[in-house]
C-alpha cells in the first residue's frame, strides 16, 4: 500500500433519492397539519418516499455507482465502503456489506458508521485518516437513508414525521496530488447526556426479553421522538462553534468560505447558523425544501448539487457541517 500520500480529497461524488414526491399537502390528509405550518417550522415543501425497490442498499449502490463514475475511476478501484446510515438494511449484518454484494466487489474492507445527521462527517474524516496513513487508497463513502417505512403517520406523530424523507448520497475519497486541494481539518464532537432528546427508543437489545415490548408498542417507542426545543438550542451552539474550531486548526476566516453546506435538518436552524455566522445567504446551501430531513445523506445530497449549480468549483474552499441524534455535531473544511 502507497503510504506516500500527503492528503486526501474528494474525487466524485453522486446522489440518488426516489420518484415519489410527497408534499406537505399530502401528508395534511394523513394528520392534523397543513402546508403553511410545515413550512413556517422547517422550511420544508416537499420530500421524497422509497417504494420497496428503494432500500436503503439499492439506494446507496445508484449514488455510488455515479460517484464512482464522476471520480473517473472503476468500480475494482475501491478498497473500502464506509455506509452512514441510521435506517439499516437488516439488524444485522451492517448496510455495507449488502451495498458491497450490489456493487460486485467481494473481499474489499465494508464498515457501517452509525452516527446519524453527522454520520456523513464521521465517514469523511474516517476515509481521510485511512487514506492518510496508506490503509486504503479509494473509499466509497455513502450515507444511505429510509425514512417513510419508520415515521408515525397519525396525528401523534407529526411533528417528527413531517421532517423526514429519503435519499442517498456518495463521495468517493482518494489521494490528493496537490497539498492545497484536499481535506484540511475535521472537529467530531458528541454528548450522550443528550441521547434520548432524539432517538427511536425500540427495538433494542437492552429490552428483555424481546426487543419490542409491549409498553414501546402502546407508547408509540417504535416511532422517533424528539425534543424539538433541545435539538434546536443545542444545534444552534455547536455548530458554529465547530466550524469555528475547524477554521481555527487552519487559520482560515469565515470570509474564506465560498460556501457552507450545512446538514439540512430544518430551515430554520440553518438561517439562524448563517445568521449567527454573519455568512450571507449566497454562501450557504439549503434544499431542505424539495428533500426534507435524510440524515446521513443531506449534506452528500446538498454538496452535489452545489456542484450542479457551480457553486463549488475546482478550488473552492468548502466547510460542511452537521448536528444530530447523540447529540453528535461535526465539521469538515475542505479545498475542492
């Protein structure tokens, strides 16, 4: 193995989220809510639901087979899956095993990362320290998400589920031949105190003796659930605290930043990040608007298509970052 590599970079990336658009209007006529009220809390209009096909392997195998592509590279290149995902293919064993039979590449290193809204971020600077020290030259990292099959559709549950949808996203991780292209800092955080403020409490193997016992049935605990006012204070501190941190270990400022592209998690948090920055709206990406909450696949999802749209070019110096369920926050600075 090559252990010559000064840094890594990103040299594809892809995405993929399924057909089916779900509006605000057409989850009104499930529960007890209406467009108006979805977009003044989080910014979202619309999101998109998996049809069975669409799991979160199958998903995962169409942006990694796009990243890949993008990254000028074959499939036989890769030597490491790392999947994000809180919604898995099975209890076990992890997502990244069945995206690598999809992908037709046995016998390579898979590992799934199971950090949530930030398990992207975890991914990266995994990929980048494996890259570093030579233990892989090619890693596919993907966040994978299916939201629909899990969300409480009564009127009990709206606010959580109005949040959420699915998609996919990958980036392909190598080597860097220029020292100033690459990534250049990665700050990982989290505070388990705050675990139970979002999370779906069963099925668990802390529960004895099944995983799903009749009080989380009749208490809706197979559902997610969260503190909307803990989530939101609590994101609004560490974020841009970590991307100060990240900025910090590199002597950038925030006038550097061409573009922050932030987990998109609610519209609301992302202004008032922006906000509390003092980063104009035309240096910060949101399109929570068409996707909703994908967790692990946001920020791959939003960094894509600023690409799509040139607002990331060859050069450009990029800060991702992302809150959630832990709590877990990061930050990614990076020169494209």
């Amino acid at each position: 193995m090559d252990t010559d590599n000064a840094a890594s970079r990103v040299l594809g990336t892809g995405f993929y989220v399924p057909p089916k658009i779900v509006t605000n209007d057409d989850l009104a006529a499930l529960m007890d809510t209406s467009d108006e009220w979805i977009r003044q809390r989080s910014g979202i209009e619309e999101r998109r639901y998996s049809d069975p096909e669409d799991t979160p392997a199958a998903m995962a195998e169409k942006a990694a087979r796009a990243a890949v592509a993008d990254a000028g590279l074959q499939l036989s290149d890769l030597d490491t899956i790392l999947v994000a995902s809180l919604s898995p293919e099975h209890f076990f064993p992890g997502t990244a095993c069945f995206v690598q039979e999809r992908l037709g590449l046995p016998g390579i290193a898979c590992m799934d990362v199971r950090n949530q809204c930030t398990g992207l971020l975890y991914s990266l600077a995994t990929a980048d320290a494996f890259v570093r020290a030579g233990q892989a030259r090619h890693v596919l990292v993907i966040g994978t998400e299916v939201h629909s099959t899990g969300l409480d559709f009564s009127d009990a549950g709206r606010d959580v589920t109005v949040l959420f949808g699915d998609g996919a996203a990958a980036m392909v991780v190598g080597p860097s031949d220029d020292p100033k292209r690459g990534f250049l800092a990665h700050s990982l955080h989290a505070d388990g105190s705050g675990a139970r403020h979002l999370w779906v409490p069963a099925p668990g193997s802390s529960y004895f003796p099944f995983r799903i016992p009749d009080e989380a049935l009749e208490s809706r605990g197979v559902y997610p659930q969260m503190n909307g006012r803990a989530v939101f204070k609590q994101a609004c501190t560490h974020v841009p605290a970590v991307i100060m941190e990240s900025l910090n270990k590199t002597g950038y400022g925030l006038e550097d930043i061409d573009l922050l592209v932030p987990h998109q998690a609610n519209m609301r948090i992302n202004e008032m990040i922006g906000k509390q920055l003092g980063l104009p709206d035309t240096k910060v990406i949101h399109n929570i608007q068409r996707y909703g909450n994908t967790t692990a696949a946001s920020v791959g999802i939003a960094f894509h298509e600023a690409r799509e749209q040139g607002r990331i070019q060859e050069g450009s110096l990029v800060m991702l970052a992302a809150f959630g369920s832990g709590f877990t926050w990061a930050s990614s600075l990076l020169r494209f």
